[in-house]
C-alpha cells in the first residue's frame, strides 16, 4: 500500500537497530504486524512548517538527512520526527499511535 501518491516505504533495517527499536527479530518467514517498544517525538507538519522547510508547492519539503544526500521528502498533514525522519499522514494513521 502506497504511503503517499505510489511511494512505498521498504528501507531494510540493520539488525541491530531492528532489535533496538522493534524488540527481538521474528522468527517466522512470514510477515507478521509488530510495535515499537521505543516512543519518539513528532511534531505535525502544517503550513507554517511547510514554510520553515522551504516548501515550494505547499504540498512537501525535503529535510536534510544523514543516510541521504537527496534528504528527504516530508508530507503537509505528515510527521517530522526527532530522528531525521518525516511520517506521511497515512503511515501515521496506519502505523503510530499516541503514547500514554
């Protein structure tokens, strides 16, 4: 299922930052739901974000990335979280929820 329009988030993950963030790695070779056992920090990107990031459509903004030196693009509606990463608003919706 698409994130946003027909783009797909499939990154590989090293072992070592999966079993950090997710807990122990699956053991079946089918793909099973998981949660994350580490909370983050987001913030919502709106139009005055959109602005701070240098938006030229109104729509998206790339942030500057370690991992890429394209960045990164970010969604209006979206996510920026505080480890260089923005959340599309369906990813979101689909995939976070608020901590208690």
């Amino acid at each position: 299922t698409p994130i946003v329009g027909d783009i797909y988030n499939q990154w590989l993950i090293p072992t070592d930052v999966w079993i950090e963030t997710y807990g122990n790695l699956p053991t079946s070779t089918e793909f099973q739901s998981f949660k994350r056992i580490t909370t983050i920090k987001a913030i919502k990107i709106d139009d005055n974000m959109l602005n701070l990031l240098g938006s030229t459509d109104g729509k998206t903004a790339v942030i500057k990335v370690s991992w890429d030196d394209k960045g990164m693009k970010v969604y209006k509606d979206g996510y920026l979280a505080d480890y260089e990463y923005g959340i599309a608003p369906k990813e979101m919706q689909e995939n976070y929820e608020l901590a208690k």
